[in-house]
C-alpha cells in the first residue's frame, strides 16, 4: 500500500523582508490584471471584426442577389417575357 506524506512549512520572515515579499506580490497581481486586460481587449477586437465581417459578408451577398435579378429581369425582357410581357405577370390569367 503507498502512502503519500505532505509537508507544509511557513515562511517567517522580519518586517523588512515581509513587505519586500508583499510589494513582490503586489507587483505580481498587478502584471497578471494588466495581461488580462490586454487579453480581454484583443478578444473583443476579435468580435467586432468577426461580426462586421460577417455582415459585409450578408451585404456583399445581397448586392449579388439584386444584381443577379436585375440581370435577369432584363434578359427576360429582351427575350420578351418578362413582368411586363403581354399575358405574364401578376394580374395575368
């Protein structure tokens, strides 16, 4: 059977190596945040430019759409039978 011991040990240090400790900590926390932040903001960057892509990407497609129809159309009436043509379009019979 394996048994596993932990040791656990304190650091008793004089004031002024005390609040070098602290000031090293306090440093330390602060680099962390700071990173953070920093990734944090990159990652909001990245959303927007993903949406705003996305969203040039619907535009682009839409004006693809709306040209494609609008060449159709106007190939339909050329070859006279479009919209407009005798006995074609909505109110014909």
């Amino acid at each position: 059977m394996l048994v596993t011991q932990a040791f656990r040990f304190e650091l008793d240090p004089p004031n002024k190596v005390r609040s070098a400790l602290a000031s090293h900590a306090g440093a330390a926390q602060f680099a962390y945040n700071w990173g953070l932040d920093q990734m944090q903001a990159r990652l909001d960057a990245r959303r927007v430019l993903a949406a705003l892509a996305r969203r040039r990407a619907i535009d682009g497609s839409m004006k693809r759409l709306m040209m494609f129809r609008q060449r159709r159309r106007a190939m339909n009436d050329r070859r006279g039978c479009g919209a407009g043509a005798p006995g074609r379009g909505p109110g014909a019979a």
